[in-house]
C-alpha cells in the first residue's frame, strides 16, 4: 500500500501529491485531487483515494482543524500559511463527499485498511469528516 500510517499524510501517494501543491498559490490541485476519486466509475482505487483524502486535509488545515501535524505536512503547514484561503462551502460538501466515498464497498483505500486493522485509519477518517464539517 506504500503506507506507514493511518493518517493523511501517512502515505506515499499523499506526500507525492503534496509536491506539486507547492508549485500552486489556489485550490485547483485540491480540487482536482477531488474531482477525480469522485468521478471513478465503480471502483475507486487507493492512489486516488489516498490523495483525495491529502486534499481533504489541507482544507482542514486552511479552516484552521488540520488532524495531522508532523514531519510528513511540514511542507503543507507551511503552504497552508503562505496562500491564506478559505475553501467555499462547495468545495467542502464535495469533500465531505469524497470522505463518503472513501469509506464505501467500492473503495479499494478502505479493502486494503479493512486487511490490516481499520480501527485507526476509520477513526482518523471520521476525525476529518468531523474537522472539515465544523
């Protein structure tokens, strides 16, 4: 899975993703992110599911509710305080959405946590729905 953690950026889809938001000063990287695990057909797979979710994360962190600060979101902390915006309300629901999704049957994010334990990586899903949804 390329994962050593439940959280956000606990992941190397999430990290390789966070690179290209350094290159942006808006949120059409995060939108994007978005846009595409929503728009998978049947199935969404754990890429676009793990960076979806990134995304989602650094709306929070822009609403000042982040649920990841460590070594792995130091280069979004630091994006987050250089482009000072605030995501629209429809940018949210349609996170809330996504975070929906993630959880869901078709979710291969959710088969492959399902394997390995998915107490903490459900409760850190339901930490971001809660922190993107205040």
């Amino acid at each position: 899975m390329g994962a050593w953690s439940h959280e956000p950026f606990g992941n190397d889809d999430a990290n390789d993703w966070a690179y290209d938001l350094e290159s942006v000063n808006d949120l059409s990287l995060v939108e994007t992110a978005l846009d595409q695990a929503l728009e998978a057909e049947d199935y969404l797979e754990a890429p676009e599911a793990s960076t979806a979710v990134a995304a989602v994360e650094v709306l929070a962190k822009l609403r000042g509710r982040g649920t990841q600060t460590d070594s792995y979101t130091k280069k979004i902390d630091e994006w987050v305080k250089s482009v000072n915006i605030q995501p629209g309300p429809e940018l949210i629901k349609k996170a809330m959405r996504l975070l929906a999704r993630v959880v869901s049957e078709n979710s291969e994010l959710k088969e492959l946590w399902d394997e390995a334990g998915p107490d903490e990586w459900v409760a850190s899903i339901t930490a971001l729905h809660k922190a993107i949804s205040s």
